[in-house]
C-alpha cells in the first residue's frame, strides 16, 4: 500500500532536480486533490520560473536562460514545500481508524457546519468548501486550527456557563426544600434519567402504533 506522506523540508534535490505531484506529496485517491495539486505545482514552477527569468541580473545579454534553473528550483522548494506537507497532514486525518475517524474528521466537520452557519464572518465553513476558494493549504490548514481553537472556547465557555447555573440552581432548591446539595442533585439526576426512559418507551409505543 502506498504511504501517504510529504517528502519534504524540501522538494528538490540539488540544483536541477525537483519533485512534485504524487512524488511529492502523495494523498488518498479519493481526497479529489491528486491530480489538481499536481496541476497546481506545475502552475507553481511556471511562475517561479518566470520570476526568476524577471530578475535584474538575467537581463544581460551574456546571462544564459539555463543559468536561472537553480534559482528556480529553489524558490519552487521555498515557496510549495509548506503546502506539500499541509495537504499530507488533511488528508491524513480524512480516514483514521477507529475513534480518531471522529476526533479528527467527523466532528470538525459537525462543529464547522454549526459554527459557520452561526456566524458565518467569523468561522470558517469545513474543509471541503475552503479547497474552492483562492487560499493556499497551508492558509486553509491554519485557518482550520484558528477555527478550532475558537470552537472549544466557546464549547468550553457555555459548558462552563452551564455548569455554574446548575449549581446555583442546586443551592437554590436546597435552601427551598431543606435538603442538602448532594441530595438535590441526585434526585435531579434520578429525575433526567426516569424521564428518559419514559420518553423512550413513549417513541416505541409510538413506533408500534
């Protein structure tokens, strides 16, 4: 089986040798991104090479157009290298075995859908939906990380809003009956549990009917 894997730091070996395509960044068949990111290395050398051939120094009459290979692969290495190795680490992460399939697949793709629908100017939308716009996989691999750090504060911040409105509400009802805190919140917890189970067997009746 093939390794998914980046062969960078760099992608070019010597001054005259580069690597691109699957060579240089293999990624899974059915990512979509095989043939386009290959493409897109192409576009890449294409425009260093212009670049360079631009130069100052490569307009003399004596300067030979072969002389601007080396510079060439080189700013090619600098400038693709980062993104080679950020489109590896996605589609990596696209079908891990057991649950970290869900860690880091499934549920960033859950948590983009909400968070962007929520507030579209400040998430991101999933990961898909970035490879259509004009941002490179590196821009689209820390965008993604900005997006989670934020996600979890704010999971964070209402489990915590949560969590210190309950107790109140705990404290409340303890002073009120004249029972202690911990007895409250079992017969709370006994409570979500008994109505559960009735909803539940409420639905297959249900479902019988």
């Amino acid at each position: 089986l093939p390794s998914f894997r980046s062969v960078g730091p760099r992608l070019n070996m010597g001054d005259r040798t580069i690597v691109l395509g699957d060579a240089a960044h293999t990624v899974k068949p059915y990512y979509g991104l095989g043939a386009n990111s290959a493409m897109e290395d192409v576009r890449i050398l294409s425009d260093v090479i212009d670049q360079v051939s631009a130069m100052p120094e490569s307009s003399g009459s004596s300067y030979k157009s072969v002389n601007i290979i080396p510079d060439a692969v080189k700013l090619f290495s600098k400038r693709r290298s980062g993104d080679a190795q950020a489109l590896v680490t996605m589609s990596r992460n696209l079908d891990r075995p057991g649950k970290m399939f869900f860690v880091t697949f499934l549920a960033p793709l859950i948590l983009d859908g909400m968070f962007h629908k929520l507030a579209p100017k400040l998430f991101g939308p999933n990961m898909f939906e970035m490879f259509a716009k004009d941002l490179s996989f590196q821009q689209i691999q820390r965008k993604k990380r900005l997006d989670r750090g934020m996600q979890l504060a704010a999971i964070g911040t209402v489990l915590a809003c949560l969590g210190a409105a309950t107790k109140v509400m705990v404290r409340q009802v303890a002073r009120w009956t004249g029972q202690s805190q911990a007895v409250v919140s079992l017969a709370a917890i006994l409570l979500a549990v008994t109505s559960k189970l009735l909803l539940d067997a409420n639905k297959k009746k249900t479902e019988v009917a």
